[in-house]
C-alpha cells in the first residue's frame, strides 16, 4: 500500500528584527511617497483652500452671534410677545415675540426676559453676518441687549460643530489623505448651500 504524501505545510520562519524594522521603513516610505503625490495634485490644493474658507465663514458667524454684526433699521407694523413661566423681579418673563415689520419681513425673537416690546412703527436694528449677509439677531430701539432671531440657531449649531471637526481634521493632518479629505469637504459644502438656502 502507497504511502499519502505528507500534506503539512513547513513551519514558517519567523522574520528578523532587521527584517521586520526594514518592512515597517519601506512601508512608512510608501505611505509618505503616497501622501508627497497626493499633496502636489491640484485636488489637494483646491479642496484644502476650500476648507479653510469654510473655516473662516464658521468663525465669522460665530463671532456675528457672540460680538459685532451689520445692523440696518426697520420698523416694526406690530408685535405679539409670548410669556413663559418664570417670574423675575414680580413680572412673567416674555419668552420670545414675533415682530412683523412693515417690509412684510417676520422675525421669531428668543428673549427670555422682562423687556418692553417694541410700539408699532417704532425702530428696531436687525443684524446680519458679514459674510453671507444672513439676519441672526435683533436689537430693540431702547434696549441694550441683542435677542437672536430663533431660525438662524442652526447656523450658530453646524459652524460650531463642523468648525470644530474641521479643525480636528486639519490637527490630526487627516486633510492629507484622499479619502477624509474629500468627506471633510463635501460636508463643508453642504452646510455652506444649507446656509445659502436658510
């Protein structure tokens, strides 16, 4: 009776330590080459610019909310104030109003506050972005503090979140490879045509 051929499968030698630092430097050399190749394309360069102005449009609108805006004057044609359930100082807080102005324009204001809501045809200053000329806060004629117009919290909401996974981006130096680079960008232009359209 034949014997069967021995079918086992010869112990592997294990590498080197030599061996095994030159594998890990070619491989790392290969990554950098493919990173060097990637940074001279114009893609990379486009979409990197591109980022960076989405970075700089976050923080603009994020800075129209928390300092300086562009205010214009407009008079309001009437305004019905909503109470909420605090108390402050014996009087029931307003929680927003809704102001009609006499352009036919409607601004839904958050106040949270005892305030005097502005008379019919009396003046109120509107703010708006630099930039992207977008209405984000309201200022009454006689008050000092800024009330934000409730519909424009989604751009304070994605600048702040997409600014910071921006930046993360760009600080892990992820912006380098093809992949996470693209994704970083179509979400950048995405919110920038949602704000467009806002």
């Amino acid at each position: 009776m034949a014997q069967e051929p021995n079918k086992k499968r010869p112990p592997r030698i294990p590498f080197t330590p030599e061996e095994v630092s030159d594998f890990v430097k070619l491989k790392k050399y290969k990554e950098r080459a493919k990173i060097e190749k990637f940074k001279r394309t114009k893609i990379y360069k486009v979409l990197n610019a591109f980022n960076v102005i989405s970075i700089i449009i976050y923080t603009e609108i994020i800075f129209a909310f928390l300092g300086s805006c562009n205010f214009s004057g407009h008079y309001v044609q009437s305004s019905v104030g909503y109470f909420g359930e605090e108390i402050k100082g014996g009087k029931r807080t307003n929680s927003a109003a809704l102001l009609k102005m006499v352009n036919g324009k409607e601004y839904d204001v958050s106040i949270h506050d005892t305030c005097t809501l502005p008379a019919n045809f009396s003046r109120v200053f509107v703010g708006k972005d630099w930039l992207l000329q977008k209405e984000v806060k309201v200022r009454f004629e006689m008050g000092d503090k800024d009330r934000f117009i409730k519909r424009s919290f989604p751009l304070l909401f994605i600048s702040i979140l997409w600014g910071f996974v921006t930046f993360a981006i760009f600080g892990y130096n992820l912006n380098q490879i093809r992949y996470s680079l693209c994704v970083i960008s179509f979400i950048n232009a995405f919110s920038l045509v949602c704000f467009l359209l806002l």
